[in-house]
C-alpha cells in the first residue's frame, strides 16, 4: 500500500547516487531493512519515505541525487505548489513556504529547507 505523501516525499529528496546504488543491490538480496537503512544514512528520508523510495528503485526509477534534482521533481509532480512556494518567497514568507511544502509533501523539514532554498536561489524567484 502506497502512502502517497511518503512517496512524494521519497521522490523529491535528494540520496546520492553511491546509497542508491548500494539499496537496489541489497533489495536484489533480500535485504530490503538493510537497503532502507543505507537509503536513509545517506538522506533527510524518515522510515516510511525511504520504504518508497526503496519501492522505486527496485521498480526502475532514479531518485534525486541533489537540490536541484528534487525541485524539477517537485515541479512534474505539482507545479501549483511551486507556484505557491514562489508567491511566499516573494512575499519573504520563507518560513510559510517550508510549512506548506512539508505539509502538502511529507518531506522532513531538513529537506524541505533546502528545497524552498533552492526554489528561493533560482533566478526570478524573488
């Protein structure tokens, strides 16, 4: 059963490619608690967020590895909260911004700082 904010957030948090790696191979072995740890040691993702993540390697898919990564994700995935995030920024609702990102997402609030910091960095965004 998929925890749809847990995969969203396992899709926009970035985790080196190195942990990626390593997971998918330790899920090929059967060590999936194993590949959830690694995915985590490397990562801002809580439990139920790597779980996805795990979810998605083994399925083919690539995760984030940085910032930048995770903000293109963020923006195929729900644009109109880009668009809200920006409109924060703008007002200098920095602050707002993490707490609807991580409301709408389950991203942790490690992630979702470093997130609205990137979304803040790019040209136009102020």
């Amino acid at each position: 059963m998929t925890n749809t904010k847990a995969r969203t957030a396992a899709m926009i948090t970035p985790v080196g490619q190195e942990a990626q790696d390593e997971a998918k191979v330790l899920a090929r072995e059967g060590r999936e608690g194993k590949a959830v740890r690694r995915l985590r040691k490397d990562s801002w993702l809580k439990r139920g967020p790597a779980r996805e993540a795990l979810e998605l390697l083994v399925a083919g898919q690539e995760l984030p590895t940085s910032s930048g990564q995770a903000l293109e994700a963020l923006r195929s995935l729900d644009a109109p909260l880009v668009g809200e995030l920006t409109a924060l920024l703008d007002s200098g609702k920095q602050i707002a911004a993490i707490k609807l990102l991580r409301e709408r997402t389950g991203i942790d609030l490690a992630g979702g700082y470093h997130l609205v910091l990137e979304l803040g960095g790019r040209p136009g965004a102020h």
